[in-house]
C-alpha cells in the first residue's frame, strides 16, 4: 500500500496589533483600526463589503454636519471681513467729528498782550471782541516778624488757625518751621490760598516769612494766627475783581478769574487791562474736514463692495441671509441722510451717490460750500451727541458694532456658538461610528474564523478521500 499524501492548505495568521482578532482551529483573521477587515476565509472580502457598507451609512450624518460646518465657518470668515468694513467706516466718521470738533479750530487775536484764547467743541467760526477794563488783583498778606518756628511748651507742633476772608480754617504741621506750615496751608487749603515761605533776609542771616495769596480774584482778608488767637499776617493787596465787556455789549461783567468763558466753546485769559476792543478772530480749517471727507468715502465704498460680492451669480458664502439687508438698509440711511438746513444733502458737500452705490467725493465742492456758508456746514454735520449728519450716522453705526447689542457683533457670536455646537456633535457621531466599526471587525473576524476553520477541514477530509481513491486504483491495477 502507497503512502497516503496529504494535501492540507496554508493558513497564515496576520501579525497585526489589534484587540478583537479572533481565531478557531488553525484559521485566523484580524480587524484594525483603519477600517480593513483581514481575514482568511474565502469570505473576507464580503465581509469587509459589509463593514463599508454599515460605516458608510452611518457616517452619512456626519458628512451632512461637517458640510453645515464648513457652510458656517464660511459665513462666519465673511461676516468678520465685513466687520473690517465697517469697523473701518465707524472710525471714519469719527474723523469727521473730530475735524468738526474744538481742535480743529485756530484762533487770532488783535492783542494778544491783552488776551489768549482757548477752543473747545461747540465752538462756532466768528469774530468775538472783550474789553479788558481791569485785569484785577489777588489778595495778599506777609508775616510781620521773623517767623518762629520753635515748639510749643509741650515740645510738639503748634496748632494754627488760617483765617480766609472771615472763617477760619485750624491745622497742625508736623514742625512749626515756616516751610512746613505752608506747605501744610497748601495741601489742606490750596484751593483758597497760595503760601510760600520766602527769606527776605540774606543767605548768612535768613529772615523767613510766610506769603500767603489767594487763588480769586478780589477783595479779602488773609491771616494766620498762633493758638493765643494773635495774628502773624500783615495785609499786602486788598485784591480786586477783574472786569471786562463783550461785544460792546455796555454790561461790565465782574469776575473772581481771569479766564471767563465769552461763548459756547471759547474761552479767554485776561493778561492786562486793554486799551479797548480785543478781537478773538475763531476760524476752522476746511484741510481737516476735506482729508475726513475723503476717507470717509473711501470706508464707505470698502464696505458697499464686500456687501455686493455677496449678491449675483458669484455671490459670496452669506448669499440669501437676512443681515445683508439690514447692512444695506444701514449703508443707505447714511448716504442718504438729508436735513432742511441750508446744506440739505450730503452731495453739496462733495459726496455724490452714483446708481452703482458708491460715493464720489468732489473737494471742490466742500471748499465752495465751506467757503460761503461755514456755519451752515457745521449744522449739517452737527456732532455724534448733539444731532446732524454725524448723530444719525454714528447711531446707525452703533447699532451694527455696539459689542453687547450690535447686529454684526451677536451675528458673529451666534455663527461662532453654531459652530462650536457641530463640532461637538460631529466629534461624538465620529466616536460612535468607530465604536460600530470596530464591534463590527470583532463580529466578522470571529466569523471569519469559524469559516476559515470549516474550510480547512473540509479540505482535509477532501484530501484524505482522494488519497484513499488514489490508493485504491493503485490496488487494484497491482
């Protein structure tokens, strides 16, 4: 009798680091984490069809969620260029207010030995005139005798009394030297008196004294006196009000200061009594508001054109949504804003609309306009609190970039939060998918294995039969 041969079939068990394998018999196959199911059986290939196929329609979900996202994160990126825009057009009518406010005017004066002048905002351009009739005086007084400055008989700081115009005022220094006290005088009664303490002796035999004067114009009495009530001040100047006339108004007005306030926004130092009339020429520089002007319209159009890149055939990630326009609206109430001054439209400033939207500023016209009718210009522009132009505009514009309420600002927040919210759920979809997957490598592994196994053996048992008839035909033809 021949040998028997044996024809058994290779089974090669994959090295793959990978939990969920799972062998039986002498067949194996494995799962891993990249989705590929490795197994041994004839089968493997339907089995990893399987595993694409239940992945693939669970990850349908989640596709739709990342293409939300990316949807979102478009939105989000354009809303924050249009921001920019008008974030940008914002601080451009800033500018204007600023060349309409205090700093942007000058003022020339007749005398200006007599009187200096101040601006502020809500001054208007004309000519003002004072008449200084008396600068006035300040009240003055010395210490008669040299000043003492030992302690008390208890050894410590005396206590003094700073009489002011009839009241009086106690303090303690913390020595009774004449710069000590004075320098307390000035910190506790600064508002009322000056005090200084000055030698008016020589360096080699100093003689200190305390000079008091007082901060107001005008008559009054200034002292210091010892705990015993005795008073230590000789009176200097009686002081005087300051008097002065405006317009030729024939009223003297008296004052305690020498800086008076003469209109809205301008104020006035009186330096010396005048010979008569100063004149206080204010003026505003059309240079400032031409330069704002200009930027103004550029700002504009910036932001006009990203919120047109948002309409038509090639129209932008925010096509279709509602904040286009409420921007719109917003933009067209600036450039269209109108009054019943003698100014009325923004183009008799310079600043013309054209049908595509945009501004086009001609400085001629604003030096024309600014020229003839000045104060007619500053009353269309008016301010960002007190009405005109720049009140409607600078409202219009908060209610776009005010950081809790703004359109723009809660917009972008509320894309930011939707995005968050996707990302969130799209992770947790992403975990529940590869849990399914892998459960599903585990399944179709054990599977595989069971397969792999009854193959073999039905291989083996082939093998023997066909041996065994092998055998038999050799017997019988021996």
């Amino acid at each position: 009798m021949g040998t028997i041969s044996s024809s058994l079939p290779t089974t090669t068990t994959n090295s793959i680091s990978n939990t969920g394998s799972s062998s039986s018999g002498s067949g194996s196959s494995t799962s891993n984490p990249t989705g590929i199911f490795t197994g041994t059986s004839a089968y493997s290939q339907d089995f990893q069809n399987v595993i694409n196929r239940a992945v693939a329609i669970a990850s349908l979900p989640i596709t739709l969620l990342t293409n939300q996202q990316t949807t979102l994160t478009n939105q989000s990126n354009e809303l924050s260029t249009i921001d920019t825009k008008f974030t940008e057009l914002q601080t451009a009518i800033q500018g204007i207010a600023d060349a309409m406010s205090g700093s942007s005017y000058q003022t020339t004066i007749s005398d200006p030995t007599s009187v200096s002048a101040s601006v502020s905002d809500g001054v208007q351009e004309g000519v003002y005139s004072i008449n200084v009739e008396n600068v006035g005086s300040y009240a003055t007084s010395l210490t008669t005798n040299t000043w003492d400055s030992t302690a008390g008989p208890s050894g410590n700081p005396s206590t003094y009394s700073l009489m002011v115009g009839g009241q009086s005022y106690s303090f303690t220094p913390s020595d009774n030297s004449a710069a000590t006290v004075a320098s307390t005088i000035n910190s506790q009664y600064g508002n009322m008196v000056n005090a200084t303490a000055v030698n008016v002796g020589s360096a080699s035999s100093p003689n200190y004294k305390i000079s008091l004067q007082s901060t107001s114009l005008g008559a009054t009495t200034l002292d210091i006196q010892n705990s015993s009530g005795t008073g230590l001040q000789t009176p200097g100047q009686g002081g005087e009000e300051a008097q002065y006339e405006v317009d030729n108004s024939g009223v003297t007005v008296q004052s305690t200061s020498r800086t008076a306030t003469i209109a809205t926004g301008l104020s006035i130092d009186m330096l010396a009594n005048s010979d008569g009339p100063v004149d206080v020429t204010v003026t505003r520089s059309t240079a400032a508001l031409n330069s704002a002007l200009s930027t103004f319209a550029d700002a504009y159009n910036a932001a006009a054109t990203e919120l047109g890149n948002q309409h038509g055939q090639s129209a932008g990630s925010l096509q279709g949504q509602s904040i286009l326009n409420s921007l719109s609206q917003a933009l067209a109430s600036i450039s269209t804003y109108s009054s019943s001054d003698s100014i009325g439209y923004l183009k008799n400033l310079g600043l013309d609309l054209g049908k595509d939207g945009q501004l086009t500023y001609t400085a001629m016209t604003l030096l024309g306009a600014d020229f003839s009718d000045s104060a007619g210009v500053a009353t269309f522009l008016g301010s960002a609190t007190g009405g005109g132009f720049l009140k409607a505009a600078t409202d219009t514009l908060n209610n776009l970039e005010d950081p809790s309420t703004g359109l723009i600002k809660t917009s972008e927040t509320d894309l930011q939060s939707q995005i968050s919210n996707l990302g969130t759920t799209i992770t947790d979809k992403q975990n529940k998918v590869s849990d399914l997957q892998l459960q599903l490598q585990n399944q179709m592994a054990r599977a595989d294995a069971s397969i792999a196994s009854m193959e073999q053996q039905y291989s083996y048992l082939n093998s023997m039969f066909a041996a065994m008839q092998t055998a038999d035909q050799m017997y019988a033809n021996g």
